[in-house]
C-alpha cells in the first residue's frame, strides 16, 4: 500500500488530484492532506463534490513527521513555498510529485530571471526530472523529484515537440497563443477572478513575461538540440477548465496537412493520453474537460507556409493532477493509466 | 457477460450513459449503438470526448435482431417513438429501460391529457416499474420494463419525500420552483438551445403544463396514500447541465431547521447515492457535475411556516444515465454503486 | 445645472449610474466622484468602458465640503456606512439618493432585527421615501433622502403588487423566488464571486433571512393595508446582471391567466418602465439587460389555483442605477424618462 | 427626415442596428423592417428587448417598391443574397450600405475563390466603398454603396494597421490569431450555435480558409502598398459577443512598447471609436461590449523581436451595427458620432 501525503491539499490542483485518486484501483492511500487554510475541517465539507469519498481532515504541515505517514509527498503549494520543503522532505527518504514550478526548470539563472526569487537549492534543480511522461517516461520512474509540468507548457510542447523533433518548422517562428479558463489562478478570490471580470470577457495578460515562457523554450530547445525562443501569449476566456494552445510554425519545407498529422500520429502513437484528431478536426476543451488526455490536431495554411497546431487539455487534468496520477503510477510501478481512463465530459 | 444495446445512442442522455458504462467494473459490454442520425458513423468520431474508449459505429436500428444482439435494451427515443418500439422488444424476452415518459405513468388518461397522445400500450404501464430506486429498487431488481424517471421528477422527489411521509406537511402546499441547464433540451438545435439565447438569461417555461408535474404528483400521492397535487415551474438557467430544484411546503405543525434536516438523515441513511447536507449548507449543482449523486438540504422558515428544501441533481446524470446504470445494476444482480461511486467536478 | 456627487462611484452601482448619466440628455453635472480604494485614479483607467467619457479623477471623501461641490449625493456605499454620513449631508441642505438599506424601512427595530446594527439616525426612517416611483412618484418629487429600493424587492413588489392591491390573493400566501446574477454581491473579491464558483452552479443563499425579506414585506403590507409575511429565497444563477423573480401567490377566487393580465395592463398603463407581457409569454432577463424596464408576466395555474407572476430586471439598472436616475429626474424635475430610454441589449 | 428601411432586420445585425437607431438623435425614421421568417409580427414581440419602442411589424420584401418608402437601405441579408438585390436598389437611385461580403473585396476572382459563388455584378465592387471610416472616411461621406466591413477584418486591420504603415513589421510575417463569441454565427440555431456545445468550451475553426481573409488582406495590402498574405485562425470561445484579435508581427527594427503604443495613438488620435490603451495595459471585450468602440493595446515582446498587438471589439457594434450607424452618419451629414457615445456595458 502506498501511502500518499498531499501538501496544499484545499486548492484546485490538490482537490481534483483527490477527485482522481478516489477512483484509482491501484493499492494507494491517501494517507494525509494538509491544508494552511482549513486545517481541521472534514476535506469533504471544504470539498462538497466529494462528500461521500473522504471522511478524513485537512490536517495543518509537520513536515518533520512526514517521513511516518507516508511514502510520497505531493507538493501543491505555490513556487517559492516548494523549495522551502522540497530539501527537508527528501532528506527524510521520501519521493516528491512537485506541482510547483522550483525544479522544473535546469537553468538557476532562468528561473531568477523569470521568477524573481533567488533559488535555494539549485543542485536538485538538475537532479529532478520534469514530469512529462511523454518526453521523461523512464526516468519519471526512478525519480525521486518529479517536477510536474505547467499546463501552458504541456499544451504548448505537446503541440509543438513533433515538428521540432522532425525539423520541419523554423525554430525561431515559433508563437504559443494559449486559451485559458481561470482556474489555473487557484481559488484564492480576486479581481482577477470575479465571475463579473471573467464572463462574456476575453483578455491577455503576462505578455512576454509569463513564467511559463521559459519551460516551453527549455523543452523544445531540448528536442531541437539547440536553443529556441517562443513568442507566448496566455488569454483567459469564459471558462473554469481548459486549455487551447494554438501553435503557429513557419514551414522550412512544403507538407499537407496530411503528412503533417502523420507526424502526429507516428509520434504519438503508443502514447495512451495524446488523442490526435484525424484531418479537419480541431480539438476542443470540452472533449478533455475533467480528463488526463490532451488532443492535438492541425492544419497547414499553405499560403502562408505555416503549420497551425492546436492542443487542447483540461488544465487541472493533463494539466496538473492527471499528470500528477500519471507519474505516481510511473514511480510506484502502477499501470501508467490507472485511474486515468475516464473521459471527458461532454456535453 | 451481459450485453446491452442503446437505442438512440447519440443523444445527450445515451451518450452519457455510454461514458458512464466504460468504466463499469462488472460483466457487461456495449453490443450496440443506434444512432437514427449517425448510422454508419465511428460513435468517437460523434462524440469526441470518448476517443480512445469506443471504436465501434452507430448502427441503424434492425428491432427484431435485437435478441440476437443484446440482453437488455436501453431506449434513449423520445416519448411516442419509445412506446411504439418497447411492445416487440419485449416480445422477443429482452429487458427494457426506458429513459422516455412512455411508461412513467401509471394511468393512461392522465398520460393522454398530459403528453397529447393516445398511449397504445396501457397494460404495460401498470406492470413497468418506475425506476427510482429509492422508492422501488426491489420491483426494479426482477423488473422487465423500468421506466427511468424524469429529472426534475427525480431531484423534486427526492427532496419532498420525507416530509410528505412524515405527514408534517400541507399536501395542497407544494410548489416545486426548478432551475435547470439546457441538456435537458437534447442536442437538437433550436432557437431555444441557442448560446445566444441561453446566455445572461433566465425565464420560466412550460408553466402549469409541464410533463413532468404528473409524474411528480403520482410518486409524492403514492407516499401520501392521498391524492396531491403541485404547482411546478420549470426554469432556465445558464448552465448545460444541473437542475436544483427549490420545493416549498406549507408545515402543519413546528418544526426547527435541525429537527427536519434529521428527517432527511434518517429517511436516506442507506442510500448510496443521495447526500444529505447539514444544517446550513445547501446543495449547489456543481457538487454533483458529472456524477449520480443527488444532494438534498432545507432550511425551515419558521416565520412564514414553511420548509424551503432542496435538491441538486446532474440531469443527465442521476436525472438520466446514472440513474440508468443505478437501475441496470440492481437489475443484473450488480453492486448498486458498481460504475457510479464518481464525484462530481469541482471546481 | 444640477451637480451631482456620487460617494462610493467605483462599485458596481456607482459605475452603472456613471454609465446611465454620461448619456443623460438633461442639465447636469458629474461633479463629484469619490472612492477609497481608487482615490487619485483616473475614473475611465479604472473603468475601461468609461474610456473618453470621463477624464477626472475618483477624489477622497470630504464630506464637509460637499455643499459646495454639488447639488445632490448619490450614497454608493453599504449599509450601515450611509447612515453615517446621511445626517450631516442633509444638514448641508442637500438631497440624497441613498442607495443602501439604511432609510428603506420605517420601523427602527425591523431594520435592527434584520441587519443586526443599531440605527443612529432612526428619526429619518419616517421621513425618507422609499424610491419606487411605481408607488411614490409624488413623494420623490420634493423629497430631501430618498431610499432606493434594493434589487429583489423592486422585482418581488412590481410582480405582485397589482394582486394584493386587487384583493384577489391570500396574503399569507406569497411566496418569492428569486434567481440572480452575481453582480449584487458587488466587486469585492470572495469566495462567493470566484468565477469557478459561480459557473455551471445554482444555489439558493440565506433562506429566511435575506434584509430584503422586510422590504419587501413593508411595502406589500402598505398596499394590502394589513401586515405580509413572504417567504423569499434568493438564488445565485450563472449570470453577471438580471433578477428573474418568481412569486407564487395562492388565489381566493378563479381568474383566468387573460384576466390576470389584464390586472397588469390596467395597473401599470402608465408606467415608464414597466413592460407587461402578453399573455403565454414570459419574462426573461435578457430582454432587459443594461436597461432600467422590469418586463413582467404571468400564468395562473388553474389546477392549483395561484398566480405564478414574474418580474425581471438587470439588478444594476432598474435594480439600482436606473432606478436613482429615474428618482434624479423626478427630484429635478426631469422628463421621468430621460437617460433612460435604452433598450436591454440582445442577444 | 432620411428613412431607413432595413432589409433582414430581424437578424443579429439588423436588431442591433434598430437596438442602435431607436436612441440615435438625428433626423432619421425606420420606415420599413423587412423579415423574411417574421414578416407580418410585430417587431417588438420578436425582439423584446425593443417593447415599447417599436409598434410597428416586420414586412415581407418588395423590392420595387423601395423607392417609394425609404431613402436608404441597409442590407443585412447573406452574402450572394445580397449581390441579387443590390443592382435593383441602386437602379432605384437608392444608396445602400451592405452588411454582407459581396462589395467588399475589389477583385472578382478573389471574391470567387474564397466564397465559391460567381459574382454578379463585378462592375460594382470597384465602385462599392469600403466602409472602415478608419480608412475611407471621406469615400464614405459621398458613397452611393457602402461594403460594411466584416467584424474580423475590422480588429485585425485596426490592430495591425499602423505598424504596416510605418514600415517596421515583416510584411510576410502577419498572424492574426482570434478569438469570438459565438453571435457572429446569427440567430439561426445549428449544432455550432448550441449551447451545450459552447459552454465550457474553445475550438478554432476554418483555419486557412475563413473569408475575412482575402479582407485583411486586401485593406493591410492597400496600406503598405504592396501584397500581404495573413495567416488568419478564427476560434469560438464562450461569449455571445466580442472579440479579441491578437496580432503577431515581427519586428524589422527594435522599438519600444511604449514607442510602439506611441504609434498607436499618433495614428488614431483624432478617431473617436479607436481608443488607444497605455503601456501596460490590454484591451478585453468586455469594455466594448455593447458599444461601437474598438479598443488597442499591444506589447513588443523584444527578446522574439515582435510586437503583440491587440484589438477588442463587439463583433455586433463596431463590428456590424455600429459601424452601420457610423457609416450612415457620414453619409447623410449627421455627427459621425450621433447615436453611438454609448460605452460598454461593464461589469
């Protein structure tokens, strides 16, 4: 039996990982979730969806006795907060799933210049393995600091990675247009996420300077084997869940669009949550809405000599505590999709 | 192995039913899918979200080769269609559930004075069984024909239930207040299921001559062993799915918040599947997106005499195909909760 | 030229009525627009809709100097807060239009009962009037504070006061059921506004002890020249503006739905604002988006005898904003009318 | 006294154009509504939004007799609809302004390719003005037939336009990726405007082959005086109106954002519906929601050399009806203005 520990269990990418784990079959527990906010509340009158599921409660951090209760840590905390755990926990002897962007990125620089904050432990920075199964599957396995991806990122390299792999595209076209729904801001209330500023509103916001901009570039620089720079672009739409990452690349070389969702299909063919959308379709939000799958689709604008590439995933799914799910059944030798293999919710 | 066929599978109540049953952990098998629209057509190229889970098409509808097909049918047809196939399916020793009205019913002229239609097989609406468990999950057990409860039905009666039971209430008192998401309107478009229409709007429908108000009267009359009568306004609201509905009754005698809550705790405190919230918490829709939950709660407003109760139900969900696999499971001899134990999606 | 201060002009109802008075035809003057939180700013940079509209900046409250800035004070700020600064404005000889609760009610210990404040100026509850012209247009022409009605109140009276004033209605029978957008909660970030609280939800919130539950009842007692208690359960629907209200009155004798209608139509033949609907059609709030109309419409249910009758407004238009320029114009001698003939905006 | 008649006034466009006119304060007259689907009803049942406004009824079309009742048209029918009717109307010394796309394009084949209809009356798009004031204002002023532009090309052009006339952007590089409500698709219900399917959710659609393509292009070719081709991705997201074009265009000299905004209001400074956003600040649909304004913004992204730029429109108001109104009131010498000081409607 595994035992799971949940650090900032209360918000949106804690809660749906509990929605998540209720249903794995695997022998897993959820041994602990801690909670700043409602510690010593039952999790399901915090949570109501999931009443019926959990009598426990939020309980408050003592990172010192985590090592008792449980055999892998899930930090769903912000940045900054993570590295102030992440040493202490792993020198207890525990695994860590890290919702947090602290060691996703390789580069200490990178991450001051674009988080700035001063990293405190830059050595596992190059020890962890970023969580993306579709790019790290073995060494997800064997890691003890997983860093789960962003969900722009996942989208983003998802879309893109196959066409840089392949060379077709000129790696410095490369421009992310991503469509959000505003759970990604976490449940905290404020301006930002008023139903009256949201609804029947659309929006950028962090142009150029959104943190996510540097994991994309690290991942597809990583394929490429050399160094890329991405023009990214988040926008909030009407919407709780969901992310739609529109991907614009400039072709080196003429393809149908064909051809080009063939790149599609042979990258990802033994991929069990890349769904790729046969010529003419696009994906949508919805189709993934809840889920741990991302679907990709395209179209080539041969006037323009541009592949148009879209992924859509949910952003607390695929995005966050799917891909948590998933790497946990790497790590613990699960099936990779236990758990997982429950489908969108349309309509 | 227990093989069952879906009639009208392409609809929102039959495609619900589907993502609901590929994660059925019992011995049954979707053998097929009609779709009148999409006959010939990959069921997951029509419903994108279950890519990856079904890769068999919608079929035309061949009735009498159902019993080579099938054990069980599921009719997912509107009213008329329902009764005009349910006769020769039943002729041929196969089981029904029929998510129609057709069968709802008990007596033909209130059906005929209701729906304006002649019903043209009334002695099957006394032996169908009306397909809420909790009032009937016996006769569902060894049931040939059940008849799926409406979803405002279903969310109305459960929450006037107990209270009519008790016999605390006044039974010429209740006024059912219902808000409901579009689903429940089906996937055929229409001026009314437009977003543009939908969106920033409320406005009541249907009112005093809605369908549902007799199927709600016959079940709260049967609890009473009297006749009752109630006045139902069905609404709605900017949501694809959810219904609260919001019941008023008049009390005949005193009673605290606390003290009726208690009737709902001891009135459910076996069912699997209905949630009764406490004492100053009510149900929200949301709670239960997605799932077959059915979350009740009230507040007595001792001024004015009356209980405000409450229930929060996924339309397509407990409304519709939760029920369903709720009633397909006590039919096979399945767990009740086998396929369903699935929290709703928050945030 | 009538100048015009509004205290507390960066809320939703401050800012609506900046929006109505920008268009208003008549001599008078924004003079005046404060705000704690946005002190110093750019009214149009913090309300990017007032772009090129309005150049001047929010101010701090000086609440001595008023008298010589302006004519008239809009008061846009909670209850409790208005009745400490009522009394000195007054003493400054100038009018208000109150906004809050503070001077709705005529009885002190109601108001302390309700909103659980000490009143500190109750000798003004009996000479305020309460601002709905449909019932004190005279009053509001030379009145010194006028109280505007609160949101759920305008619609809840408007629907049902032309059967209570018949006679044709059991008084304790009346029951209010009321749908909202979000907007009456105002711009402060909670819990409660979080868009992913809000979308895809329905619930109902303070059953039985909504303050506007005496408003309502005070004012359908006057009509009825006997005291009222209603029931009134307010409900939070997927929507940024608009109130649906649906009010359930029990009838003392038969009338036909034309009949009831017909009640309306004579009842408010004269009335600016208020548009009955004709018979089989229902209000919705759309239809009166932005504007400052209440549509209203009905359906007797002749098997249960009631009256269901509807009002919808926009809550910031003629549930607020609309209502005080309608009372300016009344005061200042306006056509009723002007600034606020602007049709809802559909779709 | 100018009368308008209105030819498909029940549509979208058409009852935001009567939304508009019943407040526009010059010396014009809706002397004729034509409807094809509700010719005969009362406008004000049809649209109820406009009770109380306008008693009159939607007539069927006789085109012979326009002449005889108005003194200009406004088309607002399909396009290929339109070009059948247009010859007629001007033969009857009758100016038009068109809603739909058959003027707007100047060369025939273009016109072919993109919409897959022979043009019939070729002659015509030469003379035929398109009506962006931003461009063409004094063609517009003495047009006999004004080509009303499309709501895509209206943003794009609006947003890119500047930046290609200075010369500093690659003229090959233009992406304009954008994002919708769902309104642009008219009140006639189809599976894409359902609303269970929008809800929730974000898909582009027509990559490559939308056709406000050959628009923008033509207008932004027209400005840099020589061929643009534009990569153009349109995607739905859950609004009923709005939209956000956001604009990518590579850099050939470095620039500042607050030089490039700079560029923005020198260009626009004298333009009452363009509103220039300062630094750091990005236009959202919602502060134009309901109005004629269009609002831009923009960022350099200096680390890919490119400028991200940004405009907001309502797709029905600047995008449709309002530039009607606009165009309208240069063409019979009201204010350009008249009618159309309206801000939106926010929160």
């Amino acid at each position: 039996m595994i035992k799971i520990g949940i650090i900032g269990a209360s918000g949106y990418s804690g809660s749906e990982l509990l929605r998540f784990l209720v249903n794995h079959p695997g022998k897993l527990e959820i041994a602990l979730c801690t909670s700043e906010t409602y510690a010593g509340q039952r999790i399901d009158s915090v949570l109501p969806n999931l009443r019926g599921f959990l009598s426990s409660k939020f309980e408050a951090l003592d990172i010192d006795s985590l090592k008792d209760r449980v055999d892998i840590v899930v930090l769903a905390v912000p940045h900054k907060v993570a590295m102030s755990f992440v040493p202490q926990i792993l020198a207890q002897g525990l695994r860590i799933v890290d919702f947090s962007a602290d060691y996703r990125l390789e580069d200490a620089e990178t991450y001051e210049a674009w988080y700035h904050v001063d990293h405190t432990s830059t050595s596992l920075m190059s020890t962890s393995v970023y969580g993306l199964p579709e790019r790290y599957r073995d060494c997800i396995r064997s890691a003890q600091l997983v860093a789960n991806p962003g969900c722009y990122p996942t989208s983003a390299i998802l879309a893109a990675m196959p066409f840089v792999k392949h060379g077709i595209v000129a790696l410095d076209s490369i421009i992310v247009d991503s469509k959000s729904g505003i759970s990604g801001a976490g449940p905290k209330p404020s301006e930002n996420t008023h139903y009256a500023n949201r609804e029947s509103n659309c929006i950028a916001y962090n142009i150029g300077v959104h943190r996510h901009t540097p994991e994309i570039e690290q991942e597809l620089s990583a394929v490429a084997s050399e160094p890329i720079r991405v023009t990214f672009t988040p926008h909030l739409v009407p919407m709780t869940r969901g992310i739609l990452s529109t991907v614009y690349m400039q072709l080196i070389e003429e393809i149908s669009t064909e051809d080009a969702v063939a790149i599609y299909t042979n990258f990802y063919e033994n991929e069990p949550f890349v769904r790729v959308l046969p010529t003419g379709t696009y994906p949508q939000t919805k189709a993934v809405l809840g889920s741990n799958y991302c679907d990709v689709g395209l179209e080539v604008d041969a006037r323009t000599r541009r592949i148009v590439a879209m992924a859509a995933i949910d952003n607390l799914g695929k995005g966050a505590a799917g891909a948590v799910v998933q790497n946990l059944n790497l790590m613990f030798g699960f099936k990779e999709t236990d758990g997982l293999k429950v489908p969108g919710m349309m309509p």
